[in-house]
C-alpha cells in the first residue's frame, strides 16, 4: 500500500518498486493497491488495484486518492495476503492499516518522509507535536517499521515506536557506477571536458532547503564563471524560482533511472542542501556514481556523507560555506578525485543485497514460516 507509486519518481516509489521487484524475483506473489495517475497506461491489474487520484492543492505534481476501504478490502480479499507492507501514512496507508488490523495480518510500515520536519519548515512548527502523535498512533501497530536512517529510528523509538529498524538504504550499485560517465551528456551539459558539472537531483520544494541552493550556486557562479555548470534534475513548485532567479541553470525535469544514472556519471560533484532527509538516497547513488557530495550536515544526509573524505558536509543555512565548498573542489581536481573514489567505495558498502535478505527475513518471521516461504504480500 502506498500513496505514491510508479510513473512518480520519487524515494518512496523507488523503494516500493525495489521491494515489489526483490519478491517477485524470489518467488513471492506482490499485490500493489497505489494511486492512479493521469495519462499513464498503468491501470488494474491481477496483482494491481490503481485508485483515481486528484492534485494535492499546494503540491500539485503530488496527488491523493480517497482512502477507498471497501475497493481496497474487495482487492485484498480477493487476493489472500499473508502480509501487508505500507509504505505511506496516506490516505491508502490509512486503508491498508484498517484492513490488516481488521482481518488480524501481519502489517510492516515504512517511515519514509519527516513530516514533523516538514512542519517546522513550513512555518507551522506548532503542528509538529500534533504530527509525532499522528505518526505514532499510525505506525504504533506494526510488528517491524522500516527507516532508512538511524537517527530517525532512534527518534521513533524515543516516540514509542520500538519495532523501527533501519532499512532502506540500499542501493544498486551496478546501476549507479562511474562506467556510465556519457561523453555526449558532458558536451552537451558544459561543452568541454574542462567545465565542470555541478549537480543537484531531488524534489524542488520548500522542504529541500531550495533558497539554500539557489544562494549557493548564485555566489558559485559569480566566483567560478564558465569553470562550472549547474544542472538541476527534478520537478516542483519552485522549478519556475529557480528558472527566474539562476537562468544560467540547466533545468532537465525529471529523469528516467537509466538516464538519472548517467547523469550522475557524467557530472562531477553533486550538492544537495536538504535538511530534513530520513536517509539521503541520492546522497548515495551520486557516490556510488562516483561524485563527491557537498551536504547539509544533518539527518540522513550526516549518516551518508563523510566529512572530507567521501564529500563536504556543510551547515545547512549557510548558502556561502556550501558556495565556498563548490569553489573549493572546482578549483582542485585532484582532490575532487580522491574524494570521488572514496564515496565510490562508502557507496558500495551499501549495496542493497544485504538489505533485501534482511527484508526477507523481517517478513518471514512476522508471518511465522521458514525464511524462504513468504507467499502472497500486499505492498
């Protein structure tokens, strides 16, 4: 169950997509009930239940879909799950929930996105009490809760929720390696092999500390000149502020994850400002892609990020420290280089493989049978 899902890209749908993929290559039977998106041939199907969905007024690019208990209760009962795994305390996680504590399943959450963060940065840090309640009540049933970070788990623990584990944070790193660095991306992004690309790849939203960014890469510019070019890869509501106020940006939208992936390649550092990351998964397909990070230090992009050996880690209002540090490995390739190599080698160590077994186990042991017997589960 998820209030997010393909054709969105996304943390959460990539996740779900992960997880959808690793039972299915090992045997299992996967359910998915998500939202249905506008012009995307993904419809019903066997195995899938799309609900129609409608714009989230302030967010349109982010659609909801109404809880739809009785659509979802038909699906599942139809489908027999062993186990129900949701993914988002939405609407449709809301559903999944209800039907797993009604029909007495097996339920794993996820704890994917930092809402009480979220709050404070969106001016209402009033609410962020009202949301650790609601995210406690929500996740308090789960026999395991799945986060990608450890400081986030042991907030959830400090909230009550002792079933968190850290899980997440995997990633492939055969799909995301320097071997798909692409001569024609770089030409075609810097027109030389002696620009360098700056990179930034996520949601363009308050919450990913954007004005940060946008200060950042302006001091950038004005210092390095034609030495650098920046690339954003993403889409929201600021895209159009970032237009305006950096022209000189080279906005490509969201990406495909074979394009995304060599993007990463061919670029040569990556800055990400972000300060309420549960994990920072794109913290680590740019390392594993070879790129050095220049970070927030904070949250999970603190526990993916070493300071001055896999990239910069950065305070994360300080839009001239975070222009200083682009200044700093732009004007020095070789220790760019160095840096390079490390988070290639910190990223590989978190190759997903360990992560999925460990995911299998969780299940199994929820649904109390052998390690390998895991049948039908609704994601």
């Amino acid at each position: 169950m998820t209030d997010t899902y393909a054709p969105q890209v996304n943390g959460v749908s990539t996740i779900v997509q992960r997880i959808a993929d690793l039972l299915g290559e090992s045997g299992h039977t996967v359910g998915i009930i998500a939202p249905r998106y506008p012009d995307s041939s993904d419809g019903d199907g066997l195995d899938q239940l799309r609900i129609p969905s409608v714009p989230f007024p302030p967010y349109p690019a982010i659609r909801l879909s109404l809880p739809s208990f009785g659509a979802t209760a038909r699906f599942l009962d139809d489908f027999r799950p062993e186990l129900l795994h949701v993914h988002t305390e939405g609407p449709l996680g809301l559903a999944g929930r209800r039907y797993a504590l009604r029909r007495g399943l097996p339920l794993v959450t996820s704890f994917h996105t930092d809402f009480a963060r979220y709050a404070r940065h969106y001016g209402v840090p009033a609410l962020a009490a009202l949301v650790w309640r609601w995210l406690a009540w929500f996740h308090s049933p789960a026999g395991v809760t799945l986060t990608p970070g450890d400081a986030i788990r042991d907030e959830l623990h400090q909230h009550g929720l002792s079933a968190a584990r850290v899980w997440g944070r995997g990633i492939d790193s055969r799909q995301f390696h320097p071997a798909r660095r692409d001569v024609g991306w770089r030409r075609w992004l810097a027109g030389g092999d002696d620009t360098a690309i700056v990179l930034h790849v996520g949601r363009l939203a308050p919450e990913k500390n954007i004005d940060v960014l946008i200060g950042a890469w302006r001091l950038a510019r004005e210092r390095l000149g034609q030495r650098a070019t920046f690339v954003v890869a993403g889409e929201g509501p600021l895209a159009a502020r970032i237009v305006a106020e950096l022209p000189f940006v080279r906005h490509l939208g969201f990406l495909p994850r074979v394009s995304l992936a060599s993007l990463y390649a061919s670029s040569d550092l990556c800055v990400l400002p972000s300060h309420t990351e549960t994990c920072g998964l794109v913290a680590l397909e740019a390392m594993a892609s070879g790129l050095p990070v220049i970070a927030a230090d904070a949250c999970g992009l603190r526990e993916s990020v070493r300071h001055n050996a896999t990239g910069l880690l950065i305070a994360p209002d300080d839009a001239a420290a975070f222009a200083a540090g682009i200044e700093s490995l732009i004007l020095d390739p070789a220790r760019r280089f160095i840096l390079a190599a490390a988070a290639r080698e910190w990223a590989r160590e978190r190759d997903c493989a360990r992560e999925d077994a460990e995911l299998l186990t969780h299940y199994a042991r929820l649904v109390r049978h052998g390690p390998v017997e895991v049948g039908a589960c609704a994601a």
